[in-house]
C-alpha cells in the first residue's frame, strides 16, 4: 500500500478486555459442554444430502459417528463445498453491519446485506469485551487489507489468492509511516484494538511505543481504550496532516477521504519530531507469510481472515499450533472450520453442531471427521454459540440458518466467509410449489410456484400467469387461492408454460387429527366480554397447526354467547359457568369456563396503584411515564398512564431492550386480592410493532411473562385480555411491571421510540361452580338389575352387563352416564355417542377402537357395539375416561361405580 493514494479499508472480531492478556478469550462454557474425558474416535462421516446452493457450491450433510469410551455417538454436521474452478461461484468477507470492523451482525444479516448465497461466522474474538469488537486476525476484503493479524502465537489465517488459490497459513505484518523529512517509523497495527502480545515469550502491550492506523472503517471514537496509555493522535486527509492532538484523543471518527494515526511512547515522539500540520504523509503496509516468508500485497490476495489454530495439514491432523484451552478444544461444542482439498480446488466451509440431537465435537474429533470427508489442509474458526452456517435453499431467494445454534439464537459476530454468485440468468430448470400440504374445512390458501434455473438460482415467476387445478371435489382454485369444501386428498397441479408441476395435499378428517385445544384468552365469563379464542390441532402425523376459531363450529352450554371473527361474545354469562365446545369434522374438544366478575386494579383515576419507569438495559435507554387526562380520545375527566420510550440508544440486535412501568415499592410489585384467573389491559397503541407484555410473581416467587400482544400493530384503544391459569400460579399473586419490548431477533423492523397509552388494569374471577354428582351405581354381571344411591331400579330395556369371550366387560353406557350424573347423546348417521359430564366430553363411534376424551384421541383395545337397540361400551374405557372408581366383587359379580 505505496503513498496512501488510494483508501484502504480494514477489519478485527471479538475485541479483548482491557488489561487482560490476550489468550483467545471467548465465551465462559456452559454446563452442557461436557469435556472429554478419553480418547475419541470418529468412526464414520455418513453424507446423508447433497443440494445444490448456485453452480459451483452445494450444501453436503453429514453424519458423524463418533466413539467416545464405550459409547457411540452422532453430530451433524453442515459443508458448503466451493468449487474454486467453477466460473460463477466467488468467496468474500462478510462484516459487521455497514460493512464496519467495529460492528457485529449474525451471519444471516451478514449473508442479507452483502447478497451471500451462502455463509459461516469467522475469527475468533472476545464476546465480554467492554468496547468495540473486532477480529483478532487480520481481513483483506476484495483486494484491500482492512485489518492487520495480531501478533499472537499460532493465530493461522484462511487467504484466497487473486487467480483463486486457497492458502492456510501464519501471517504478521509489516507496515510504517514516512514523514516528509524522510524518517519513517514503524506501523505496529491497522485497525487493532488494544491487546497483549505474547511474541517471543513476552506479554507486550501493543500500544506502547507504537504507531497504529485507523481508517473509516473504524467507526469508533475508541482507539487504544483500556491500554492504560496516554494517545497522542494525527488526522490526516487526502495524504496531507491536518491536525496534531499531543497527549490527547482526537474526539471524532477516521474520516472517508484519511486516516488518525494513535502514537504513544517513543511513537509520541517520533510524531513531534517530525510531522507537522500541512506536511505531507505517507504510509505502506503488507502482509507476510511468517511460515514461507512470502510477502502478500492488495494485489496478491482477494480476501484473508484470522483463525485459530490449525487443524488439518497434508490430510492428517496436525499438532495444534497453539493451546487450545482458551477456545474450550477439549469440550464437545459447536465448531466452525474452513479447509480446502489437496488440489486446490475445492474450499469446505464446516460447521458441526451442538444440541440436544446433536452431540458436537472436541477438536480433536473435528481434525478427524476433516479428514474423513478428504480435507486436505483446515484451520479452527470461531466455534460454541458464535457458530452459524447459512445456505439458500433451492428456489429460495433468501438464506436460512441450515445448521442448529448451540444456544438457539442467532448470536452477532464480528465477520464471516460468505459465497457468492455471478451467474447469468439460466434456463428454467425446475419448479416446485410452495404451500400446506395440509389443510383444514373452510380455510382459503394461497399456493405459489418457485423455481431455479440451470445454474440453481433462484426464477422469478408472474404468478397471475399460473393454471392452477386440482383433483377431486375437496376444493376449488379462484387464481392462486384454493377453498377447501370438503375432507379428503387432493393433486394440485400448476402450469407454467411447459413446465408443470404437482403436490398432494390431505383435506384434515376426524381420522387425521390426534388432539385439538382450545386456547382461550381468559376462562371467566362476564355477561358483554370478548375472550379470544384460537385452537391448536396436532395431527397424527406430528403436524401442528393453531388455527383461527372460524374453522370450527362452537357450542355453548351453560351460559349465552356466539362466536363470530377470532372471539366469543357473552351476551348471558349465567350464575354457574358452563362448557365451550368446539368441533371439526366430528372431533371435539371442550374448554370449562367459570363465571366471574371483574374488579378494576387501577385505573389511574379513582383506584390508582404507585408506579415508576425502568428500563433495560440501564444506561442505555430512556423512557417516561406520566398520567395524563385525555390521552387517545378519552375524556377530560379521564386519566391513563402515558409510557414514553426511546430504544435508538446502543447496540442492536444483540439484546431485547424494554420500557417497563413498574408498580409499587415492593420489588416483586403489587399483590391482587384473591386468586385471578385473568388480566385485561386497556391499552393505546403506537403500531410500533414492539411486543407487549406483563410480569406476575406469585406466592412462591416464581416469575412469569404473560404476552398481551406479540406485536403493537394497532393505534387507538384497545382492551387486551390474558389467561393466568395456565402457569399455575400459587396464590397470591402481585402485578410486577407491564413493558413494551423488543426482542433482539427482528429489532431492525421495529419502530425505536414510541408512546403508548396503559388504562383500566383488572383482574378477572371465577364464582363457585356446581360439582358434578357423585352418585353410586351397583352393577350385576348378566342381571338387569341396578342399584343406584341405595335405590333398586331396572336396566331394562338395555341388556344386562356382559363378559365378552375376550374378558372384557360390557356395560349399557346410555344408563351407567345417566345414573353417574351426565348425559348422553346418539346420532344415527354417524353412529356416534356423545358423552357430558359436567366439563368432561367424550365422542365415541361404533365399531371405532378410539374415542375422543376432552380433545384428545385415545386408543382402546375393544370398541363400542350395540346389543338391539343399547350402545355397550368397555366398561375401563368408560372408567378410565371420567375417572370413575370401580370395584368388582368375584363372589357376587357386583360391580360398583362412584
């Protein structure tokens, strides 16, 4: 980089902690991260897919069988195989969010905002850093060196060559600053934080005595903070100096057309002896391989990123170029790895992982299983929760995270390798249909093509020119809509042109569906309430669906209401609770509600319960909170809480930030009188898309949040209702704080400042319900005779319990409900008997081996049979469905129900 006439640009990863030596710090290990405690082998590396990505890189899929003592374990594991001859494909760094060192992304953000088809997190870096993160190793982005190795130990480093030549190997740097008198000094950095360096046996602090370089790729005032030295800084801009700071940090940002040089020491000195305001500077840096001893300028190379040690040289694992007990090498963890083939030819971008159905990897056992899938030549990237492997799937035009994350997150690092393509557009190569496959009475779905063309990138279709139809009379398409009519399978065809394509789809039956729940909002009824109301279906096949309520019929009993939209409306909530059913197809579920009152908590009025504001992270965000008459429309009279927040403050993406309006003095919050089963909040919404949520703490201390609304998407007023039963609480319980959040995930599409309104809070009660009668009921096997609470009555005309061949006893199920207090039901065209018993349903069928108790499919080893014109049923089916006690005499055959 001869007379700085072009600007460079330069990048690190996880930054150090000031004053702390620098030995690869990462992330403290968790419990899971079981070490290893013997010798390991990996036995086998099983590739169970191989998909294309674009031409020239697939996604492979591998399973490793690893034996670990007497045990044998599995890892999955995910490569991106590059080929570097293949003439679309390209390799890139990937940054921090705006292409800056001192910003961090996921590599899915990364991959989105460099256009990466393709990617896996980088170099290491320390995630408890204080300020900026950066690599520790040094980056050349597109043929520019933005950021120089530290001088570590045993740091190795992945380059690509200009003419697509893959190196893996130790790099250090050489640069230096020439003043217009001609004296030079040397350059100890570009773009580095302040660290350690344990260079010939020392523990050096890099910033003593020297001269560092930072560009506008620094998008930091930090430069050499925690080093514990006093700066003396130089702005330099288009090649000239404009401004000399001695003993003090220049307050500003590198600039796009310069540079500020940090000097301290016998550097200090060298810059007050000869540099000047108005003088001209220059500077020149390059990369050395310190195992060859080759030098690298922007010329040479098209990209480098630092690593860790090396893992594979020659197709052999090789001894470790550095301890590897700062990275967790002895735990199995998640990993990350790069390595290229013995012809040069291809590039393997590794990730194995690390979960519950994955059991991760030592490095050893990585240094292995490369070796196993012909890895020639492979260095240790940044592992545990910092790795990430993302691939665009086939027809897909956006990248997905294609590995699982050892913490289920998408953690923000520094940089990453991502894969990039140049193809034309091609010729269709195949097409595929996006939609459910299974679908539900009523529901109106869309179905879209997708498709890829002969380089496996990604078509784009008019849709409003497919012919879509379908087989059968289950449903009928209006354009790219089809409205399901009836159960059953179907063949959904699209054509495009010539090319056509296929998809079978399953109407949901009775017969598919294992279990339906209702999931309500609140289960207190108060005459002129809305309880929202959705239901989630699980079918027998593992599929999982929460379903709006419009795709069930509904039943009420007990009390007055009707379902319209996405809730119930109780127009007569009656005195005793009652019973909601909802049925699909024949398959029903029942949800017991309670009725109850509602008593306000506080309205900010008349009832009006202390609060304060807080936020998290502290020190970051701001927010307010004030009463205020009015707000939203309300009357003048009319006070409700206004909650003020501001979120642009820090980092994002790496934290969920929160206003809370937190209630009393007590840090668990303000207690509810009695035991609730439900809060409603009237609330003002901002359509902020922030997350609403609540905080109760109960008797025993446990703290849960309740979601009033995962996203603001309203403004104006608005009474949210949520169900408390469902944790369990031990009463009482107190109302802590309810706060506007924004999860980490997704914070760049939600608004950073807004104001909502919070109005009328109350808790909601259950009145006492009736119990159901617990009547007791004596059988006699083969006797018409009964006794029911003491009094002889006739079975008659249903048959007298019976013993089938099989051992299994019959009972008349119509009579034994009845006498127990419920009530049952026959419907002649299915041939179904429904059975109530006070919030208990069961639906049975003839000649059916299951039946459906309170939503869920139970199998039983003998099914209903009628005997003329009575319905006998198992009598432990019966039993064990409403938990009735059963006891049998052997001496007189009397059987006893209570």
């Amino acid at each position: 980089m001869a007379g700085r006439n072009s600007r460079k640009s330069w990048n690190w990863k996880k930054v150090v902690s000031a004053g702390v030596a620098m030995v690869l710090m990462v992330p403290a290990f968790t419990l899971y991260a079981d070490k290893a405690e013997a010798a390991s082998t990996v036995t086998d590396a099983l590739l169970k897919s191989k998909e294309p990505i674009t031409a020239g890189a697939n996604l492979l899929t591998y399973t490793a069988k690893i034996k670990r003592s007497t045990t044998t374990v599995a890892t999955t594991a995910k490569v991106v195989q590059v080929d570097l001859q293949a003439p679309y494909v390209e390799l890139g760094v990937m940054n921090g969010e705006n292409d800056s060192i001192t910003t961090s992304n996921s590599v899915r953000g990364m991959a989105e905002e460099t256009g990466a088809v393709a990617g896996i997190n980088g170099d290491v870096y320390n995630t408890s850093s204080t300020v900026d993160r950066a690599p520790m190793g040094g980056v050349v982005k597109g043929g520019e060196i933005l950021t120089s190795p530290s001088r570590i130990q045993g740091l190795y480093s992945f380059a690509l060559t200009k003419d697509k030549k893959p190196v893996i190997d130790l790099f250090g740097f050489q640069g230096s600053v020439t003043a217009a008198d001609g004296e030079s000094y040397t350059l100890s950095g570009l773009n580095k934080n302040f660290y350690y360096s344990d260079y010939d046996n020392k523990n050096t602090n890099t910033m003593v005595d020297s001269i560092q370089l930072y560009t506008d790729k620094w998008a930091s005032t930090n430069r050499g903070t925690g080093s514990g030295t006093t700066p003396t800084e130089v702005l330099v801009q288009n090649d000239i100096i404009q401004q000399i700071s001695l003993g003090k940090a220049l307050p500003m940002v590198p600039p796009a057309d310069g540079y500020i040089l940090r000097a301290h020491g016998k550097g200090a000195e060298f810059v007050k002896a000869h540099m000047q305001v108005g003088d001209p500077l220059s500077t020149q840096a390059q990369l050395v391989s310190t195992g060859s001893g080759k030098a690298y300028t922007d010329a040479d190379l098209s990209l480098l990123m630092g690593g860790h040690t090396i893992l594979v040289d020659g197709g052999k694992a090789a001894t470790f170029s550095r301890d590897i007990s700062g990275v967790g090498g002895q735990y199995y963890r998640a990993r990350t790895a790069v390595g290229y083939s013995a012809d040069q030819r291809y590039v393997y971008l590794v990730t194995a992982d690390k979960s519950s159905d994955s059991a991760g990897m030592s490095l050893e056992e990585l240094q292995q299983f490369l070796v196993k899938i012909g890895v020639y030549k492979a260095l240790n990237m940044d592992g545990g929760g910092s790795t990430q492997l993302v691939s665009r799937p086939l027809g897909e035009t956006d990248v997905v995270v294609a590995n699982t994350t050892e913490n289920g997150d998408e953690r923000r690092v520094v940089n990453g390798l991502g894969v990039y393509t140049t193809a034309p557009k091609g010729s269709a190569l195949s097409i595929s249909i996006l939609g459910e496959t299974s679908v539900f009475l009523g529901e109106s779905l869309t179905y879209q093509i997708k498709g890829y063309d002969t380089y496996y990138n990604p078509m784009e279709f008019d849709q409003s020119q497919v012919a879509w139809s379908s087989t059968g009379n289950v449903g009928a398409f209006k354009g790219n809509a089809f409205t399901v009519k009836a159960t059953g399978k179907t063949t959904i065809k699209a054509v495009m042109g010539q090319a056509s394509r296929t998809l079978d789809v399953n109407v949901v039956g009775r017969d598919d569906i294992a279990s339906m729940t209702i999931v309500p909002t609140s289960t207190v009824l108060m005459s002129g309430s809305d309880i929202g109301l959705s239901v989630q279906v699980k079918l027998k096949n593992g599929t999982q669906r929460t379903l709006p309520a419009g795709s069930f019929k509904w039943e009420t009993k007990g009390f007055k209401g009707q379902v319209s939209g996405g809730s119930l409306k109780v127009t007569d909530a009656g005195t005793s609770g009652g019973q909601l059913v909802a049925g699909y197809d024949g398959f029903r579920t029942i949800l017991p509600l309670s009725s109850g009152t509602s008593s306000i908590w506080s309205d900010f009025d008349k009832t009006e319960v202390p609060s304060s504001v807080t936020v998290y992270p502290q020190g970051e965000l701001t927010a307010t909170a004030a009463k205020t008459a009015g707000l939203g429309g309300l009357s003048a009279t009319n006070a409700a809480m206004q909650l003020n927040y501001d979120m642009t403050p820090g980092t994002f993406g790496e934290v969920t930030k929160a206003a809370y309006l937190k209630f009393g003095t007590d840090p668990d919050g303000v207690q509810a009188q009695g035991s609730p089963q439900s809060l409603s909040v009237k609330v003002l919404g901002d359509n902020s898309l922030n997350m609403l949520r609540a905080e109760i703490v109960d008797a025993a201390g446990t703290l849960t949040r309740v979601d009033l609304a995962e996203r603001i998407d309203w403004q104006g007023w608005k009474t949210l209702t949520a169900d408390l039963t469902a944790a369990k609480p031990v009463y009482p319980i107190k109302l802590k704080r309810i706060y506007v959040a924004s999860p980490a995930v997704g914070q760049d599409e939600r608004s950073r400042t807004g104001s909502i309104g919070i109005d009328d809070i109350a808790f909601q009660y259950k009145v006492g319900a009736p119990v159901a009668a617990r009547n007791k009921v004596i059988l006699t096997l083969d006797k018409t005779t009964v006794t029911v609470n003491g009094k002889q009555l006739s079975l008659s005309p249903a048959p007298a319990p019976y013993t089938t061949k099989d051992g299994r006893t019959m009972v008349p199920v119509r009579f034994i409900t009845e006498a127990l207090g419920g009530s049952v039901v026959w419907t002649n065209a299915t041939r179904q008997v429904s059975i109530l018993r006070g919030s208990q349903l069961a639906d049975l069928w003839i000649g059916d081996k299951s039946l459906i108790v309170d939503g869920k499919r139970v199998a039983t080893d003998a099914p209903a049979e009628l005997k003329g014109a009575s319905t006998m049923v198992p009598l432990r089916v019966l039993s064990e469905a409403f938990h009735w006690t059963v006891t049998y005499d052997s001496k007189t055959k009397t059987i006893t129900l209570e």
